[in-house]
C-alpha cells in the first residue's frame, strides 16, 4: 500500500530535521568568579549556534547538577576556584554524563595543569585570554570530535584527586583579555542605559 505525502507534511518533516541538525551547542559555565559568569553567559547569547544553559560556581554544584539533569554538550570549567580544583573534577563530570566535553578555561597556563586536564579526559585547555572566536572554534571542534571517555587509571596515582598548589610557572596572559573588555562594555553599557 502506498502511502503518499502531501507537501506540508514535507515541509514540516525537512524543517523538524534542519532544526534538530542545527540545534545550537549546549554548554555549561563553571567559574568562582560571578562577573566572569555573567559575561560569558551574555556574550555566549549572542552567537548563532550556541547557547550557555548553566552557570556555577564551583565543581560540587556542577557535579550536583548533573547528578539530577541531562549533562550539556560542553562545559567551560575553571582550574582554580578557590579550595576547589577544577582538574579534579573532570574524571566525576565524564562519569556522570560520559557524552559533555570538558574545556579547561583558565587564566593562567602550567605545563603540569595542561597535561593532568588532558589525562584525566579534557577536550581542550582554554586560556580566557583567547580571542572569542577561538573559544567558540574549540568549542564546536569538541561537540564534533568528543575526547573519548576515560576509565579510571589504577596505575596512576598521581591522577587522584588532590589539590592544586599555584606553580611558579603560572602566569596570567600578559594582553588584556577578551573577558576584561567585555566587563568593560558591559559596565559602560550599564552606565549609559537608562534606568
């Protein structure tokens, strides 16, 4: 028996399968630093094909998170947030939602951080004094080519959860970062909206 399709209910099907094909990329925010939240949310709002869903403030309250909901495509997640180390979160946050990519996004680079991120199943490691569009780029390269996910390593006790003390080698990128300017604009903005 045939079965014939009018062109609405085409229609209707090619554009329910163009919209599931350009869902915008979920993503998740984890940062002690709350202005640096806001502005990376707002800014995030702004670009076609992305859409920041979640904001915490440190890895417990992620980690609670995806403990109750379905984990994003990508979470942002700071190394150092006060007590807390983001480097140890990243092994929880794979087990709980095995298809969110993890970037490091942080303000300082050491050698040691960017190579425990990587081991213990970071996509990429971010310095927040990229340009914007190299965030977003890694970003899509993660949703397009997830890290694989990792079992946990029984050989490699270094890997186990355990704080991160500040290394001599960390430094904060010595150009103004894409965050510093937009807290800027943002300021500015306010200042000149009228209330």
């Amino acid at each position: 028996m045939n079965q014939t399709i009018s062109p609405a209910e085409d229609l209707s099907a090619s554009t329910a399968s163009s919209a599931n094909a350009e869902a915008p990329i979920n993503i998740w925010l984890v940062d002690d630093n709350k202005s640096i939240r806001s502005v990376v949310m707002d800014m995030l709002g702004t670009c076609e094909g992305f859409r920041c869903s979640g904001s915490y403030s440190s890895p417990n309250a992620v980690l609670s998170a995806l403990a109750s909901k379905t984990g994003p495509d990508v979470i942002l997640l700071d190394i150092q947030m006060g007590e807390a180390n983001g480097l140890d979160a990243i092994r929880p946050i794979k087990a709980l939602s095995r298809s969110t990519q993890v970037l490091m996004f942080t303000t300082c680079f050491d050698s040691e951080s960017k190579k425990r991120a990587f081991t213990n199943g970071a996509s990429d490691f971010l310095l927040k004094t990229s340009s914007l569009e190299s965030i977003l780029d890694s970003i899509q390269r993660a949703s397009k080519n997830p890290a694989p996910h990792l079992k946990r390593s029984r050989s490699n006790p270094s890997s186990s959860a355990s704080a991160l003390k500040p290394s001599s080698t960390c430094r904060p990128h010595p150009h103004a970062s894409w965050i510093e300017q937009c807290l800027n604009r943002m300021l500015h903005r306010t200042t000149l909206t009228p209330k």
